[in-house]
C-alpha cells in the first residue's frame, strides 16, 4: 500500500479527489474541477454529495477485477493444482504474501484508481480502503461549511461519511487485525507514530462510526425529500439498515474467538460483544420485517441472487441484498475466462479449473435438515445411504452443486456423446480425466455462481451479470442466530426486543429453501447448536467469500478437517442409471479421498503487512510470525 499509506498517514499531499463530483449513478450533474473551489467543494447538498460519491467507487471488486477471479479461501474450493499465479493456490501452500502480487484473484492489494469506472481499478481493498477513510475524515472536518443544506440533507451527509470510515477500516481488520483507526485529517509535515490497537480497541472505534451513521440515515432513500429527485434508483445509497447491519457484524466480530484472543489471550467467545452483536441484529431484522426494505428471496428465484442471464443487465440481489460489491464494468465481466474455470475441458477447453472439496459438499446434509454424519456410511436417523449418495438432499445442494448425471449441455444437433452431455464424474469418468489436472478433481462442480448448462450451445458467455454481495439478509439470521445463542446463551433466546429466537433464525433460513429444521439433538446447549450455526452458514453462504473469516475468527483454521479438500470417489452400478433423475442414481465403491492438505501455523491467522509499511516507523508492528 506504500503510496497511499504515505498518503494517508503522513499526509505529504492533499486527496487528488477531494474536489472531484465523482458518481457511481448519474445521481448529479459533474461540474468542471476547475469551477469548483475549496468552499464550494461542500456549501451545498449537491456539491458535498458529489464530494461523496466517490467513496462508493472505493469500494472493492471482488468477483471481476480480471482473469480467474479466485475470492473463496477456506476449504470451499480447490483449484487446479500447481498454477502459482492464483492466490488461492498461494494461500493453500501457506503464502500469503502474494495478496499484493498475485496475478490472478487477488482483491486486497494496494493501489488502485477510485475516479476510475474500469474494473480492472477496483480490486484494491488495501489501498482503495486507506484512500477512503482519508476522504471520509476530509469531508467531516468540512461539514461545518454545509450551509445551504437542510437537515434532512445534513444528516445524509454526515451519515455516509460515518458509515464508510467505519466500514473501510472494518474492511481491512478482517485480513489484518487491529490498526491504528485514523478519524481526522492528520496535517501535513508531522510526523506520523499512530501506534496499531488491539482488534476489539480498533472495533469500539468503528462502532461508534456505525452507531453515528445509523442515526443519521433513512431506512429507505426513497422515502426522504433529497431522494424524491432519482426515485426508485437509490437501492445502493448507505441506510439505516445497512449501519446497524454492520455494526452488528463488527461487534459479533469483535466477539469471536480470533479477535478475543488477539485482544485479551482468551481463546473463546467474548459474550459482552456477542450480546451487543445480538441487540444490533435484532433491530435490523425488526426493520427489514415491519418495512419490508429488504426480505428473503423466493427459492425458486434463488438463483437471481447470484447472476442474471439474458435478462437485460439487470443487477442480481433482488431484495435480498443489503451490501454489494463495485458495480464497475458489471455487464458481461465473467464473460470469457472466469465463466470457463467452472467447467471442465470437455466443454470449455480454457480456463483454470476449480471444483467444491467433496468435504465441504458434505456440510449440505439432508433435506429432514439433518447432517450427514459420515459420507461412507448408511445413517438411519437422516437417512443418507452412501449407495445413493444424491438422493433427498438439502434442496441448496441441487441449487449448487453439479454431480454425477445432471446435464450440462444442450445437445440441439443431436451429436453429442452421453458423458459430455452429462456429468460424467464418477471414477475414470471424462470429466474427471479430461487433460489431468484441468480435470474436475473432487467428482463435484459449482454451479451456484453460473448456470449449470454453461457452454458454447446455450450462449451463457453473453448477456449475464454476476455481482457478490459483502452482505445479504440470509447472513443476518445467521449472524442473530450465532450472536444470540453466545450472548444470551442458548439457542431459544431472543435478542433485543427482537421477537424470534437464535433457533427461529435458522429455521426462517432454512424454510426459504424447503429444509427441516435444526433437529432437537442439537438444541440441548450452545455448543451443539453452534455447530449446526456453522453449518448453515457454510451452505447458505457457500462460495460466496465468507468461509475463509469464519474459520479464522472461528479459530479453525488449522484444525481437521477445515485443513483438508477431499474427492469423492465412485463407480456407476450397472443398469441404474437414469439421466433424467440423476439424484436417484446407486453408485458402488462410494469413498472419499485426500486431495490436498494444507499445513498451517498461528501466523496464518493473519495477513501480513507489507515490509515497506511497517518499516515507516517503529510503532507499526508486524503480525506475528511474518
């Protein structure tokens, strides 16, 4: 981040942006950057919100800043083994150095263009972040000279600004811990020795921005005067719900085992911050419920949370989606490389090919909602039966994952052979062994992110728009459910006034897609439901670049089997096959296998800083191990 550290913390030059009407929409009219002095920057509601706008740009592309897009970290994901230019790869081998240098996946790094409306410009957490914050704490120090403004405009002002300085510092202390929180505009010629707090010291600063902004801002930009004037096109505008959404996040956060530990030494839950967390969500479901601002997606629209296809560039999330990605270059960013990755050589003979760890396709248990305690063994209680290892699954899974049999292309001239048609995944299949390591290795494949018949006959590589959400209402009920059961708990406590419980939560998840819910086993102490909390999140929030924080902050990083990524191997049964119901397909030989196994210490709990940014001054301290 050396340049916008520097920036930022020693201030040698002014924000090249400061001035800029910069917009994500069209929200404002852009006035010429030399009309525009330094009083006028922020005398009124149209020149300070353009001021404004610029934080939006800041915020990081995850799923399309270039080739390959690698953003899932854990054990979720195995890409094909040995291509050193994806950050996945380097992670899996215990380096993590190359979040700055990696050619393919890499979002954190330093630099970036926050002006810049071109995609390949935004996948800079790092330096984008630090960018931000400065601008943010810019635009406080000159609230005072917004004048010709109402209050209502005032408030939504000073509401953003909050906001994004707690977000982006939030932002950046999931990868790297406590830093020091800068919330003012550090004077240019001082000497910069800000020490770095501890994680829960540095979250009781961004609470505070949350609590400030939450406040200040509307639940619903629509419903204010100043969005009268782009009604119904302010769905990205920082709310209400959105600050108190995050300021729950933070605080659970705060709570977890990881950060507890950097904290204070204690390696569990830290039930103070859990209760707070809880309070927090409890009011953000309270919102979404009475409002109706955001709510679950219907199931049978599941997919439309993830990406829209041939359906105009229209942005996916429905009303589900609370926090998003950058929207830059949104249209057909997945086009060509990224939408191949997925597939296996026999369809799409490009690409570096990535397959879900038969361990991690296993957290979709059952659809009675019970998991699946071993994959090799018959379990009369769920009913899994390794024999027929697809059959009556957790409705998600079929949502998700591509297994043996399900079709993958359209065979419109009638020429196709059957195991490119279908999945051919079982052991020696075509899809398994297609140019060896370009082969879909774990017997499954993702289809969550891209619809399952992704290939040159159905015209999927034009026309389609993916965008990550940083935060859905699904996540919420997970977090209220985790938060609640640590701070009040037990599973059938309520947070907050809110009026359902931790185990209510889940099963609102759950029963948007059909699942049983939590069985009672699981019910009868904290510690057994956290298990299944875990769970749930693991599949509700499959692929979508969570996993790697929650065994973090889990403190599960290093422990078996999240170290693990596994194969499923397996042989057809003869004359059992039937491609028209391939969930109901016996195999034979049903087993599963170690792909890979990642050998990880205490330091890759954290990443590391840059060597050039802790040698600036003495103060800034290296995370442990680096």
């Amino acid at each position: 981040m050396k340049k916008y550290f520097k920036i930022i913390f020693l201030s040698v030059a002014f924000m090249s942006g400061v001035y800029l009407l910069t917009s994500c929409t069209d929200y404002l009219d852009k006035a010429p950057n030399s009309d525009i002095s330094s009083e006028d920057a922020y005398k009124n509601f149209k020149n300070f919100q353009g001021f404004t706008e610029e934080l939006y740009n800041c915020i990081p592309l995850v799923t399309g800043i270039g080739s390959h897009n690698n953003w899932n970290f854990g054990e979720d994901e195995y890409w094909e083994p040995s291509d050193n230019r994806l950050l996945a790869y380097n992670i899996d081998q215990g380096d993590y150095w190359p979040w700055n240098t990696a050619i393919f996946g890499s979002w954190f790094k330093n630099g970036g263009n926050p002006s810049s409306q071109t995609r390949g410009d935004k996948g800079n957490l790092w330096g984008l972040s630090w960018y931000a914050i400065r601008k943010a704490n810019i635009g406080i120090a000159n609230l005072d000279k917004l004048t010709d403004a109402t209050d209502e405009e005032k408030s939504l002002i000073t509401g953003q600004l909050y906001f994004f300085r707690g977000w982006f510092h939030f932002m950046l202390m999931q990868y790297w811990g406590g830093l020091p929180y800068i919330d003012e505009v550090l004077p240019s010629g001082e000497v910069f020795r800000l020490p770095r707090l501890n994680y829960q010291a540095t979250a009781d600063k961004v609470t505070e921005d949350f609590q400030k902004a939450s406040t200040l801002l509307p639940v619903d930009w629509d419903q204010t005067t100043v969005g009268k004037a782009t009604l119904g096109n302010n769905n990205l505008r920082i709310n209400k719900i959105m600050a108190l959404a995050y300021l729950g996040k933070n605080l659970l956060w705060a709570g977890s085992p990881l950060m507890n530990d950097e904290s204070t030494g204690n390696k569990s839950y830290n039930t103070d911050y859990c209760k707070k967390a809880a309070d927090a969500f409890g009011q953000v479901l309270q919102l979404c419920e009475s409002t109706g601002r955001y709510e679950l997606a219907n199931f049978s629209n599941y997919s439309d949370l993830f990406y829209t296809h041939n359906q105009s560039n229209k942005i996916p999330g429905l009303r589900e989606a609370i926090f998003m990605e950058n929207m830059a270059e949104s249209s057909n960013r997945w086009r060509w490389n990224q939408v191949n990755d997925y597939r296996p050589m026999t369809i799409n003979a490009s690409g570096i090919k990535v397959t879900p760890p038969a361990n991690y396709v296993d957290y979709y248990g059952m659809a009675n909602g019970l998991p699946i305690p071993d994959p090799e063994k018959t379990d009369s209680e769920s009913g899994y039966d390794p024999e027929y290892p697809w059959k009556d699954r957790d409705s998600r899974f079929y949502k998700d994952i591509v297994f043996d049999g399900v079709m993958c292309c359209l065979n419109s001239k009638g020429d196709l052979p059957e195991d490119r048609q279908y999945a051919s995944l079982y052991t020696g299949g075509t899809y398994r062994t297609s140019n060896g390591t370009k082969g879909m290795l774990s017997g499954y494949m993702i289809t969550k992110l891209c619809p399952v018949l992704t290939n040159d006959y159905d015209g999927y590589k034009e026309n389609n728009v993916f965008v990550l959400s940083f935060m859905r209402l699904a996540d919420v009920y997970l977090m209220y459910a985790e938060a609640t059961t640590v701070g009040y708990g037990s599973p059938s406590a309520k947070a907050g006034g809110y009026g359902f419980s931790a185990e209510d939560a889940i099963n609102k998840v759950r029963d948007r897609a059909g699942v049983g819910h939590v069985d009672n086993k699981f019910l009868g102490s904290a510690e057994s439901f956290l298990s299944e909390v875990r769970r749930e999140r693991a599949v509700e929030l499959a692929f979508e670049g969570h996993r790697f924080v929650d065994l973090r902050r889990w403190m599960l990083l290093l422990e078996r089997p999240y170290t693990l990524k596994k194969a499923v191997e397996f042989d057809r049964a003869p004359g059992s096959f039937d491609y028209e119901n391939p969930q109901d397909a016996r195999v034979l030989n049903f087993r599963e296998v170690i792909l890979f196994e990642r050998q990880f210490g205490q330091k890759h709990y954290w990443f590391p800083f840059l060597k050039s940014d802790v040698n600036l001054y003495p103060e800034f301290k290296q995370n442990p191990g680096w």
